[in-house]
C-alpha cells in the first residue's frame, strides 16, 4: 500500500515529528517525548493532527431516518449542533467502527469513522442508506482534523486572531462568547480566516478540548497560528503515543483494541448506545438475543509497580491458576497516576469491581485489581 | 546521526565499550528514540551470568517493550542503579549516563564498528 500523508505533514517534519504507520498513514507518533505530550495535555494543552480520520455525509430528506437505520442511535432525536456517539453494528451483533456523529443540518449529518475503517463504513453507509431518501459522500480527502486538547483549549482558540462564527458578528466579536456557551458533545458552523471551519466541542483524551474540521489547505495555517497563540501557554503539539495513553486513562476503548466485530457492545460497556424504542436498525435481533451467558465484559485493571500488562497478555484468576480467564486489551503505565493500568476482557464471572487476578507479563505473574472505568477523571471547573 | 566511533555495536541495536576485560552495555540513541520514553527497565543482578545473544533484561517505554540482550559471555560486574531510578537517563543520554550494565568477559566476539553500525541504520 502507498503510504498516505496528512496535508499538515510539512508541519510535522518541520517540528522533528516520529513517525508511525497508522491505517496507511503515515502520522505523527511523538514529537519529541511522549510523556512530555501527555502532561501537557492534562495541565495546558496538546495539538493533535487527526487528518486520517475519515468523514462520511449522509444527506437527504431521509438522512436521520437512514442513519436511525443504519447505526446503533437514535440519531433522528439529537438536534442540529449536536453531536453523538454511536456504532455501527454487524449483522450478527459485533462492532464495524465506532463513530461520532454531528448533525450539521436538518436534513445533514457528519458520520466521523477510525482511519482504519474509513473505506468499510463508507461501503456499509452507502448500502444501509440506499432505501432511504439520502445520499451518501465519502470528504475525508476534503477536510483535514485538528484537535485542541486540554484544560488552556478554550483560552488558545479565543485568543487566535481570525475565527468567527458562521452567520455571526464579521469581526468574529461574538466567537468568544459563542465558545464559552459551546456545550460537550456541540458543534458549530464558522470561519477561520474566511474559511469554513467545524468547531465543535468533542475529543478523546479525558480533558475540554474542541477538534476542529477545516479543509486541507487551510489546516497548515490554522495549526500554526494555534501554536503562535498557544505555544507560551503550554501548548505542544502531541502525537499519537500520547493520545494513546490520554484515551486509555480517559477509560475510552479504542477500536481494534477493545472494539471489534467479535465484540457486543454490551460487553464493551455500550449498551446505553444502542437504542432498541426506534424502528429496524441492522443487527437489532443479534442484539436483542444478546452475546452468550458469562461472555467476557470489558474492565479496567490497577496494577502495582512500574511494569505495564500490555495487550494479547493472559489474565489469570489467581497467581496459581493456568488456566487464563480473560486477556488485555490495552495497557501502559500511567504518566498520570504514576501506576500500570489496562483494559482486558475478563469472563462475566471473575469481572467484579475490586476482584484480584493476576497477568502473565512475559513470563511474570504480578497482581492487578478490577477497577471501575474510567481511572482519570478531570476536575470539572 | 554518526554513532561515537570509539564504541562498537550490535545488530540488536545495542553499544559496547570495551575496557580490558570489561564491557559497558547500553542501548544506542536510534533504539531510544524508537522506543519512546523509557519508563521501566529491568536489569540483570550482579554477579549474574550471561550468555551472548540471550535477553538478560527489559526497557519499557509507554508504547512497547525493548529487549536487552547480552552482546558477550561473561559475569555481570555492575548494573546502572541510577538508570533503574531514573529511567528518563536512557532517553537524555543513551550512550553516557543511560549506560546499562557491565560485564567481565572472557572473549570478545566480533562486534560492528561505528560505520558498519550506521550502514545497517541505513544512514
């Protein structure tokens, strides 16, 4: 496969980016230290380039009706300027990618997809969709992703010259006042610079953030007058090591990992994403039968220590036992809390809060306890 | 990146300094900078025995686990106890203070030099 390269990737080499293979693209793994993007993120802020992701339309008098047909939500109920995650469910239960989607019109919605997956539910939308009165575009390649994460991202936006809100005061006057109002999981329309620009108030690494969807050409000009403004604030710009380990923390499972077509999402912890009170939806009777009794369940897991269980580990339900009970997902050591965390699957009978297992870490049993999800939470101001 | 041309090196991404009888192990700058920040590391005991080419301890960054292999045979002399608190040294100063362990050999294998090294890095 040819690599694939983000239109801020200039920007990256500039700034003495590493990088990695993610889905084809090659992306932004660290700038300099992972550990350093990591504390930024959760004291200033960190500056993230999400441009692989891919961004599906679903347009059309019927565009919340096929939605509602096509995913796991009732996508038809959120208003315009909301936001909502939601799944994409196989026929047999499973997960195909998990999603947000923002309701950009009446008639308008954004299906935002894992890079990973970008080509299947674009595939999957076009036929889910097709019965319906809705059309359905595939603009990844029309619009880079850039996320501001971290408790400084409403202060770096307000103070960048040349934002302003779509319909809105010309001089963007207003901006300020429209980003404070902004709730979690909101969007709106507006311009950077004259340009269209989607701000809206989401993310993926525990903290306030806002991710910004504008087009390729505009984005290396955005990003870099984020830094000019945010750069003696703290802002760093933060790869995807770091926004690994934020989300992990953030107890947010990450497609792959903990998501996949072998997983319900009752066992992932997402049942309150599937809406079964709304008409037919694909892969409503596999749901609705359920995954078979004592199925693993998702939990988080609070080791001791610095070594990290890491992913495809065995857990045990004793340091004696040989026979594994369940297997993790993902895990490192935290930067934030200082000890190793994870997410494993582990069989429905063994998963209580506060039970004590233990993982095979090369060759090594050591201790870990079931902990509720998620372990960071953010002091809400 | 020119690797320092009094050291040599292995194909495990590893450098030697030889001193008599004795080598000092660590992990050159391009196998940090590809683990990422090291976390963790796990070294073997002194007065330990080691074998060429087998794993004798760990590196653990956030993103993955980096294996330490003993480059020759011998017993290991000391271990870089400021490297296990500190483990941030290995990323800082990968050839200096992030030094890993040393060891009393009795025959040096044939390692690479500076410029076979760079030549596998490709540079």
């Amino acid at each position: 496969m040819t690599d694939r390269y983000s239109p801020l990737h200039p920007v990256h080499v500039a700034a003495g980016a590493s990088f990695t293979d993610f889905a084809g693209w090659q992306m932004p793994v660290r700038y300099s230290s992972d550990l350093a993007e990591h504390h930024a993120v959760r004291t200033a802020a960190g500056l993230f380039d999400l441009s692989h992701m891919g961004e599906i339309i679903v347009i059309g008098p019927e565009a919340a009706d096929a939605l509602d047909y096509a995913l796991s939500g009732r996508l038809s109920a959120i208003a315009i300027g909301q936001a909502k995650y939601s799944l994409l469910l196989g026929r047999e239960g499973g997960i195909v990618d998990d999603l947000v989607v923002y309701r950009t019109g009446e008639d308008r919605f954004m299906v935002v997809a894992n890079a990973s997956n970008r080509e299947t539910v674009f595939a999957e939308l076009l036929e889910r969709c097709s019965p319906f009165d809705a059309e359905v575009f595939d603009e990844s390649d029309d619009l880079a992703l850039i996320a501001v994460q971290g408790p400084l991202s409403r202060r770096i936006l307000t103070e960048t010259d040349g934002f302003s809100v779509e319909g809105g005061h010309p001089d963007g006057r207003d901006f300020a006042e429209t980003l404070a109002a902004e709730k979690y999981y909101r969007a709106f329309a507006g311009a950077f610079r004259g340009h269209p620009v989607l701000i809206a108030r989401t993310g993926y690494t525990g903290e306030d953030g806002f991710e910004l969807y504008i087009g390729p050409d505009q984005a290396p000009v955005l990003w870099d007058a984020l830094m000019e403004v945010g750069a003696p604030l703290g802002l760093v710009p933060a790869g995807l090591a770091s926004r690994d380990t934020l989300r992990l923390e953030a107890g947010m499972p990450l497609y792959g990992h903990e998501l996949g077509m072998d997983v319900y999402p009752v066992q992932a912890g997402l049942a309150r994403v599937v809406v079964l009170d709304k008409a037919d939806f694909v892969g409503r009777d596999a749901i609705v039968a359920g995954p078979p009794s004592g199925a693993r369940v998702l939990v988080g897991l609070a080791g001791l220590g610095k070594r990290a269980a890491r992913a495809d580990y065995e857990v045990f339900a004793s340091e004696e036992s040989s026979e594994p009970i369940g297997i993790v997902t993902s895990g490192a050591l935290s930067p934030t809390m200082g000890f190793p965390i994870a997410m494993a699957y582990i069989d429905a009978a063994n998963a209580a809060p506060g039970a004590e297992l233990s993982v095979d870490i090369r060759g090594k049993r050591l201790p870990v306890s079931i902990t509720t999800l998620p372990f960071y939470s953010r002091k809400k101001d | 990146m020119t690797s320092a041309t009094e050291l040599q090196y292995t194909s495990e991404h590893e450098w030697v300094l030889v001193e008599g009888n004795t080598a000092t192990i660590g992990i050159t700058a391009y196998a940090a900078e590809k683990l990422g920040d090291v976390v963790y590391v796990d070294l073997p005991d002194v007065g330990s025995t080691v074998a060429s080419g087998t794993v004798v301890g760990e590196i653990e960054s956030t993103k993955s686990v980096g294996e330490l292999f003993a480059p020759v045979n011998g017993t290991v002399l000391a271990k870089n106890s400021a490297v296990e608190d500190s483990p941030e040294l290995v990323n800082s100063d990968p050839m200096g203070e992030g030094w890993l362990i040393k060891v009393e050999f009795t025959e040096l294998p044939e390692l690479l030099t500076a410029a076979q090294y760079d030549a596998l890095l490709g540079e």
